[in-house]
C-alpha cells in the first residue's frame, strides 16, 4: 500500500487494525491534543513498524501517524502479526517494553 505525502495512516483512538512495515518513506507519528496541538513523538521509517503496539495490547491507536513522503508499506493483519510473534511472550514483552521507553523519551 502506498501513501502520499501528508495522508493519515493510522489515527489516535481508532480500533487495531493492521501492523504497516515501512518498506520506502518516512512516517511521523503525532499526539494530537483537543486544542489541535501535536507532539511530536517520532519518524519511523524503513523496517519499523506502525501499529503494531494496539495489536500487541488490544487497545485503542495512541498516535495518529501520517505520511511525511510517498510511503510505500507491507501490510500485516494485526492476527496474522500476534501468529507470527507465537507463544513468545519474551518477545512480547520486549516489545511492549520498547514501546513504553518511546513513549517516556517522548515526552
């Protein structure tokens, strides 16, 4: 799949969905606030993914993430993603815990 530059990619508050892996581009992920303020949180680009932290927790999207040039990813459904990672909860955990050290560096 592939977005233009400026195209939303995921959204703050929306249900897991699929995992994206950036095979080309660059993808910046925003905390938007009520007063239409963002924080900027990261770029993610070539073999990062997105989406993956609400696939893993089974929350709700807690960035929206948006294309900042033609971006061009593999899409990955979200069971199909949990499948692959298997009964390794090590793993799991590393992840969730890489997601939450992103966070707190963030902010």
């Amino acid at each position: 799949m592939c977005y233009r530059s400026g195209q939303p990619m995921l959204l703050k508050g929306s249900p897991k969905g699929n995992v994206l892996r950036v095979v080309e581009g660059w993808a910046l992920a925003t905390d938007p606030h009520p007063d239409g303020t963002r924080t900027f949180l990261e770029l993610r680009g070539r073999g990062q993914l997105l989406g993956e932290t609400s696939a893993l927790s089974g929350e709700l999207r807690n960035a929206d993430v948006t294309a900042v040039c033609r971006t061009l990813v593999q899409v990955v459904g979200h069971e199909r993603f949990l499948a692959g990672l298997g009964c390794n909860d090590v793993l799991v955990g590393m992840l969730l815990d890489a997601q939450q050290l992103h966070k707190t560096a963030n902010v």
